[in-house]
C-alpha cells in the first residue's frame, strides 16, 4: 500500500543534522579516483614503454595526454572518469560549482568507445532497465554524496536565478520518476524482469536517491506568478533570426526586412515541398488565435497519451495542426473531416471517403516543461523543451516513397543557450543524429550493445512511425488513436474524431493525468512528511 511505502520512506528529523562533513567525503572521493585514474594511465603506459619505471610512467602519460592525446589513453580514462574533474560550466562558470557537478553527475555518460554523452541533452539518459549508472559504484556513491552536500550546505541558495532553478528541479524531478517506476515499462517497450532490474539492493539505492530528492526538489520551487514569468523561449528563438527559412517576400520591398517579417505573427514560413527549406519555426504556432490549431483525439485525457506516459506526465504534449491557407482553413478541413467520419459505417468506405489535406499541410509536436511551485502544484511553465514538425511534400495513399513524402525538423532546448539567452535555448537537430532516448526502448543503450536495436536516427523514427496509412490523415495518429492508444481500442472508426481545443485545456488534462499517478502520489507523500525547511 501506499502509506505503508511512504511509512518506510519517511526521513527522519535527526537526519538532516547529521551530514556534516560531505565535502571533505567529496575531495577524498576525488583523490580516490584520480588514483585509480592515475593508475589506468600506468598500467597502458607500461604495457608500451615497459623500460619505464611506474613513477617515470606517469610523468610520460601526464605530457603525452596534454601534447599527442593518445587514443588508447583517452579512450580508458573516459571510461574511468565518472569522477573526474566536473567539465560542466551550464549553471555557473565555475567548473567546481555545485550546480554544475550534481549536473554532470546525472548527465553525463560514457559509450563503450569513451565518448562522453548526454551533457545537455533534454533529458538524463535513463532507461527502465538502467541498472548501474545512478544505482552501482561510483557513479551512486559520486551523486549520494553531491546530494548529501547539497542538502547540507543549503545548495539552493548558491543559485537564485529562476530560470536555472526551475529546469534544475524538472531535471530532479524527472530522476525521482525513474526511480519510482521501475516496473512501469514505456508504452512501446515490452516486459521487464522485475527479478533483474528490482532487487532489493537496487530498489535500496533507488530509495536512497529519493529519499535525498524529495528534500532538494522543493528547495528549488518558484512561486506561480514568477513561473508565469519565466522565458518564452519559442518566441526568442524566432526573434533571433538563427532559424530563418526562405520566405515569400514577394509583398516585400527589402531584403533587410526578413527580420520584421519573421516577427509578424500572420506570417509562416513559406513551404516550397520540392525544395523544403533548411528550417521551419512558425512565428505564431503558440498564438492562441493564430494560423495553427491545436488538436486533440475523441479520448478524454492528453491528447498526446504516448508521449505523455513516456515523460511520466512532467511535460504537457500539444499537437498542432495548419492548413496552408491559414486558420479558417484548418478549421473548415477538420469540421468536414468529423462530419465524414461520423456518417460512414462501413470500414472500408468510411476509409475512402475521408477527406484529405492538402500538400504543405503541417502538424507540430511541442513539448512544454512543468514544474512544481511552492505550495506542491504542478505547473506548467512557458519554456519549450522540444519542438518537431512534420511538412508533407506528397499527399495520397498512393504514395510509396514514405520517406520522401514528408520534411521532418525537430529543435530541442540546451541549457547552455537558454541560460544565456541564445537562440531562445533552441538547437535544431540535423538528419543524421540520435537521441539517445527512444518511444520503444526499455533496455539501457550504455548497458547493451549499441547496435543490438539498431537504434534510428530522431528523423528516421518520425517518418517510420509516421508513415502508416501513407501521407494522409491517417498518419496523424491523434486522429488513428484506436491504432495506437490502448484506450481507444473499442472505439469504432467512425467515432474517431480531430478535435480544435485550447492549449490551457491541454495543459490541464496534463496536470490531472500526472496527479493520478503512483509516482506523484509517492513524491507528494514523502514532501508532506519532510521536515521544514527554513
């Protein structure tokens, strides 16, 4: 039961007093691994140039890393670098800073050819299965610790700037939910082996992260008025001009106002489908009565339920649909588009007789960050995590080439930029590139063989997953949710709707799936039994 979970979890008042001394803990944890770092470095270096003594070995290696970077060298000290110096500077120029080390400590990892990753990635690279990283060895023992200090020496406190404050707590609270659902596999994802991944050692160090979680996340929370405030970092990123496409600037009399068009809220950018621009960033997509709509499914709850359940309810999901004639028109198609559906019966005819978009139509998926303010309220904030967008080149079922039917962008938010003020945060994604996390992928990339999933690249993903039914209506699956959502499974065909709504709506069907979930139930359970905090 619930309470007896939050029983067990409950901190004790004494506990709080008696975590002194985690920063000389810390420098000897340092002096710790550059031993054993030092001592990687002598063993490889003794295998080459075996006339050398141990000592003289590390006065080579020290010069040799500095001047030729030798491959096999870098290579293992990467992987023996879970506490090596912190190379973070996100939250303060200070390498050394606290908030930089706790940073790179949930961040950063190492693949099995020493490349660190995932150093601003949107999200920890945290998996269902992910069994070591945070759970086993050094990097356990190297967050423990950094938590411990933090707590101790009142680390929120180091930090008043809103901003940092809210993405370092979102970015806590998304480690609080991981541990938290260590049998609840991703949608897409398959079983997990309750006997592999929740022993009773591994659910120890979960509960030991939480327990230190719980007491940081509401040390970091904002009052609501000054969340509302927070950044609208989509509408910065526009401003910027770092993403201007090719425009139609036939009204135009100067180039030089690019610009000031890109600030004109009636204004998208012009979409040539035999030649899609380089970037696509809508000037009004967020506008509450601007060319985009946002759409949601028949079902009650969010209207993007994957993505939603696969970011366990901390960030709202809007889908967004836009016609190339503008608003009215979007709104026209999908009123003929319900009407259809509904009067057709028969599956086959009812498929038939929907009626198409046209070539240049868009659908967005944006990705919002929420946060939990000072009275213990989800909120969400106005900062964009990730925005994608699918433009279709080719409309029909008849359409075989998939891949070309449709221009794929996505831009997802670093730190780095956000916090100082660069292109609004946002960095465009480019064809080749994977993220690391995947819809339908329980298994942890660093703990397998990477190529045991052949793990696609973001944009390939989208158009595979995206190409049901071909570049029609049916591969917007907030339309086809029967197809994809469990809960819409007995729903028949011509109960399938794609529905206007309001993104303040959207984000509260968010708000109330997340509160109805085990692990806000358990967060929520283990504040309420903290001490106060002064």
């Amino acid at each position: 039961m619930l309470s007896d979970v939050l029983l067990e979890e409950r901190l004790p008042g004494w506990w709080l007093h008696n975590n002194k001394g985690c920063d000389v803990n810390a420098k000897m944890m340092d002096g710790c691994k550059n031993r054993r770092l030092l001592s990687v470095l002598d063993k490889y270096f003794c295998l080459i140039f075996g006339l050398f003594t141990m000592k003289r070995v590390r006065i080579i290696a020290a010069k040799t890393l500095v001047t030729a970077g030798v491959a096999i060298v870098m290579s293992t000290a990467a992987k023996a670098s879970i506490g090596s110096p912190c190379k973070t500077t996100i939250y303060h120029p200070d390498h050394d800073h606290l908030w930089n080390r706790v940073h790179e400590a949930l961040f950063v990892r190492v693949d099995e050819d020493g490349r660190e990753r995932g150093r601003d990635s949107v999200d920890p690279l945290l998996w269902p299965e992910t069994s070591e990283f945070l759970l086993q060895g050094e990097s356990h023992e190297e967050i423990i610790t950094l938590l411990d200090e933090f707590i101790a020496k009142d680390g929120e406190k180091l930090i008043w700037d809103p901003l940092k404050r809210a993405v370092l707590q979102h970015d806590l609270w998304a480690v609080f939910d991981w541990t938290a659902n260590v049998l609840n596999p991703l949608p897409f994802g398959g079983r997990v082996d309750p006997e592999i991944i929740a022993t009773g050692e591994l659910n120890a160090k979960r509960k030991a992260l939480r327990q230190r979680l719980t007491i940081v996340i509401p040390r970091l929370a904002l009052e609501k008025s000054v969340i509302a405030n927070l950044t609208d970092n989509y509408t910065a990123a526009v401003k910027s001009g770092a993403f201007t496409s090719k425009l139609d600037l036939a009204h135009r009399s100067k180039q030089v106002q690019v610009r000031a068009f890109l600030l004109d809220s009636h204004f998208n950018p012009r979409f040539d489908p035999e030649h899609p621009p380089k970037h696509y960033l809508p000037t009004d997509l967020l506008e509450p009565h601007g060319s985009w709509v946002c759409i949601r499914g028949p079902l009650p709850g969010p209207s993007a339920p994957v993505h939603v359940e696969y970011y366990r309810g901390r960030s709202p999901f809007l889908v967004l649909l836009r016609l190339p004639d503008g608003r009215q028109a979007t709104l026209d198609y999908l009123k003929q588009l319900n009407q259809a559906s509904a009067r057709e019966s028969d599956a086959k005819k009812w498929k038939q007789q929907l009626p198409q978009f046209p070539v240049g139509t868009a659908v967005a998926l944006v990705r919002l960050m929420m946060v939990v303010d000072q009275t213990g309220e989800i909120i969400p904030t106005p900062i964009v995590q990730t925005a994608q967008f699918r433009v279709y080149r080719e409309v029909g079922s008849d359409v075989k080439n998939h891949e070309g039917s449709q221009a794929v962008y996505k831009y997802v938010m670093q730190r780095a930029r956000l916090f100082s003020g660069k292109q609004g945060g946002l960095r465009a994604m480019t064809a080749h590139e994977h993220s690391g996390l995947s819809l339908i992928y329980n298994d942890d990339e660093f703990q397998v063989n990477g190529s045991k999933h052949n793990r696609q690249t973001v944009m390939q993903s989208c158009i595979d997953c995206h190409s049901c039914g071909g570049p029609t209506v049916h591969s917007i699956f907030t339309f086809r949710q029967d197809e994809w959502v469990p809960g819409a499974r007995s729903l028949t065909h011509n109960n399938l709707r794609l529905l206007p709504t309001r993104i303040d709506l959207e984000f509260d069907r968010v708000k109330a799936w997340k509160t109805d979930r085990y692990d806000w139930g358990l967060l929520q359970g283990l504040l309420q039994a903290r001490p106060t905090h002064n």
